[in-house]
C-alpha cells in the first residue's frame, strides 16, 4: 500500500488545520505536529495530533520515525508583523532556529520533501506591482526577513542534501471552511476581517484603520486578499507536484485582485448588514502601501484557480463562521 502520511506542523493554526483537511479530501493522512500555544486541539479533525514543538529535535525526530511521512508541510511559525517589530528575537527563535532543527530531524530520517509556508512579506515594498516571482526580495520587518532566510536555508539544503521543496509565499489569508468546520480563531484577533466583525457586533469599540494617507486611491493599504481554501489546494497541489518528480519551485498564492481596507469594511456591511465603527490611526511600522500577487506562475506550474476570487465571497464564509461562534446564527 502507498504511504500517504504528510506530516503538518503548525497544523492546529488557522491555514494549517484548512490544509488537513484539503489532504484528506485528497487521499492523503495528514499528522499534525503543533505546541498548541497559538493552534487549537478541535481544528485537528482529520487525523492524529503530535503534540510538540519543532525546537524539540528528539520529539520531532521520533514523530516523523513513528509515522514515516512521504512530506512535511511547514506551518508552524510566528506570524504577526507589527509583533515581529516588537519582538524580533522570538521570531528569529521560532521561525528560523525551530526550521533548522525540523530540517535536520528530516535528514536524519530521510524525509526529503517540504511544502513551506513563505510569506510576500518577503518582497518588502517593491514598486513594481503587481509582485512577480522574480522581484528582488527585501523584507522590511523581521517577520519577513525570518521567512526570507529560511528560503535561502531550504535552498541550501537543496543543493548539500537532496531537499526538495515548495516555496509558497502567500498573500492575505482570509475566510473559512465553507462548509463551517474550522475557520480563523486567533487570541487575540488581528486580522482585518475578523476584527471588522468584531467592531460591527460590539465586542471591541471600533475597528483600526492603521493609515489612510497611503498612495493609494483611498488612502489605506491594498492587499490580495486569497481564501484559506485556495491556499491549502495550493500545498496540496505543490505536494502533489513534488510526488510526481517535479523539480523545487517558489511561487506566489494570490488572486492577483487588490482590495484597500476601506473597500473590505464597506463589503463587511454589506454582508452583515450592520454598521461597522472605525477609527483612523497612524501607519504601523513595516506595512507596505501595496502588496498584490502576480498569480500567473502558480496558475501555469500547479494549474491553481482560485474557487474564491470575489472579497464579498470571501467575507460570506468567514462571517457564517464567525456567527457560528459567538451563537448569532440569527444574524447569518
């Protein structure tokens, strides 16, 4: 019988635990490996969870030995900007010490294909938009500087080692799991949705709107927004790839679609019906006026399509989602 274990680290997270389920829905046993300090233990629904963290050599090594993976999607990682500003030594820690200590676990194992969750935070600001795979990378906040050098690593690793890889650097991750399963759960919340939901329902005083003298046609930032479910068919589409023998490749998830954040709060009424509250407020350290994907490449090498391209779409799944768990299936 064909081994179909993909080891998910971070697969507890918002995009890891949609792309345990997507490897389900593909054939695949996904085994999630997460320290449980941002992930949550019910997102794990689609095979065994490995409690533990990727700085844990010897765990990681007897993880990956026990259930012998044909892959490891890589999500386990710190994630917020503007907290990266403010704390770099940890994301340095986690983000880069704890890959090389994944790496060499799989070495050691023999596990020699990575799907890695890479960011367009890597590219900086670049003034060309929008943003192809060969832009030159310069990363203007330590998050994205974390995902860069690991990028340079796995490259490394390829040529010594024989380490295949998929490099996806994706754009805004948003909504959730059409069909209400899993969805965005952080603590605190700081994406722009789920706090624009957030400030529409009362449960903060008004959403953040952190610019509004960009130069941009509003004023505010303008990002490519891609749903959750686009990024996990991604990985397993860059999995899938890797299985047949396909050569490493880096590529950008995105739509390709640039939405600014005034445009994302006038969608958010109109899916809720409800006012939303804002409050303008300085630009925060390290945000791009514009990042927006050229999507071509991943369209052409993995055949990608985005199901859900349209930002009003997209604000429908993780509302219901977010109904769902404040119990205001009234206002779905």
């Amino acid at each position: 019988m064909t081994n179909t274990v993909v080891m998910v680290t971070g697969g507890a997270g918002y995009v890891g635990s949609h792309a345990c389920k997507a490897l389900a829905a593909s054939g695949f046993e996904p085994v999630t490996y997460d320290n449980l300090q941002r992930g949550h233990r019910e997102a794990v629904r689609w095979g065994p969870l490995v409690v533990g963290d990727i700085a844990d050599a010897e765990r990681v090594k007897a993880t990956l030995a026990h259930y012998q993976p044909v892959a490891v999607m890589h999500f386990a990682a710190l994630a917020y900007v503007g907290e990266s500003v403010r704390e770099p030594a940890d994301y340095y820690r986690n983000n880069v010490s704890g890959t090389l200590s994944l790496l060499d676990a799989m070495r050691a194992c023999n596990v020699n294909r990575l799907i890695f969750s890479s960011t367009c935070a890597t590219y900086g600001a670049p003034e060309r938009q929008p943003i192809r795979e060969g832009e030159t990378q310069k990363p203007i906040n330590p998050y994205g500087r974390s995902k860069l050098m690991v990028e340079g690593i796995l490259g490394d690793y390829a040529a010594a080692y024989g380490l295949r890889t998929a490099i996806l650097r994706y754009f805004n991750a948003c909504g959730a799991d059409p069909d209400g399963e899993i969805g965005e759960l952080h603590q605190p919340e700081t994406h722009l949705i789920p706090r624009a939901f957030l400030a529409a329902t009362g449960n903060i005083p008004a959403l953040e709107v952190w610019g509004t003298d960009y130069p941009t046609p509003d004023g505010t930032c303008v990002r490519d927004f891609i749903h959750v479910c686009d990024l996990a068919a991604g990985h397993v589409r860059a999995l899938e790839h890797l299985m047949q023998g396909g050569n490493s490749l880096a590529l950008n998830l995105g739509t390709g679609n640039g939405v600014s954040v005034r445009e994302v709060i006038r969608a958010v009424r109109s899916v809720t019906g409800m006012g939303v509250p804002t409050k303008d407020c300085g630009r925060r350290p390290g945000d791009p006026p514009v990042l927006l994907a050229d999507a071509r490449a991943a369209r052409a090498q993995l055949g990608l399509e985005p199901r859900f391209s349209d930002i009003q779409q997209i604000i429908e799944t993780a509302w219901r989602w977010y109904c769902a768990q404040y119990n205001l299936s009234a206002l779905v």
